[in-house]
C-alpha cells in the first residue's frame, strides 16, 4: 500500500514517477524498498493519465445527491419483538429447580 500512496504523493507534487524517486519517498518513510515493487508500480503506472483516473474515482464514490431541498431520510430501524416478561421469567425458574 506505501508504494501506492508514494506514487500518489509523487504525483500530488508534480514529480515524475519513477525508481528512483519511489524508492527516495519509501526510504523517507523508514520501510525496506522492495525493489521488485517499485519496478511493478513503476510499469503499471507507465502511460496511465494519474489526474483522470483520480477524478473518476471520485465521482463513483460520491454520495448520490436527492432530488430536492429536504434532507434524506434516514433509514427506520425495526423494532424488537418483546418477549413477555413472564416467559422470560418461566425460562428462568427452569433453571434453578
């Protein structure tokens, strides 16, 4: 996961996505550099436009908006079958005696 959001930091900064700056970004956070890692993230990310993605992305994980002005209903919760309260306690009287 680290060397995803080093790729996005990367990015966020207007830096290229490479090697050696993955692998800058990963060893300022302390973890062992995988290299077989950054070279697969370097590879995968190679002619993918970063900025559209990530604006898809946040479309589909936006919240529908309603149609109108009033708030979204939350959704009612069922309410509990209460047992009688003399059940419960013939159940328990069967178990001391």
């Amino acid at each position: 996961m680290e060397y995803t959001y080093a790729a996005l930091l990367l990015h966020k900064v207007g830096k290229d996505i490479d090697e050696a700056n993955l692998k800058a970004v990963i060893s300022a956070t302390g973890a062992k550099v995988d290299e077989a890692k950054v070279k697969v993230m370097v590879a995968s990310l190679s002619g993918v436009d970063i900025a559209d993605k990530l604006a898809n992305a946040s479309v589909a994980a936006a919240p529908a908006a309603s149609s109108g002005d009033a708030p979204a209903e939350a959704p009612k919760e069922e309410k509990k079958k209460e047992e009688p309260k003399a059940e419960a306690a013939e159940g328990l009287a069967s178990l001391f005696g």
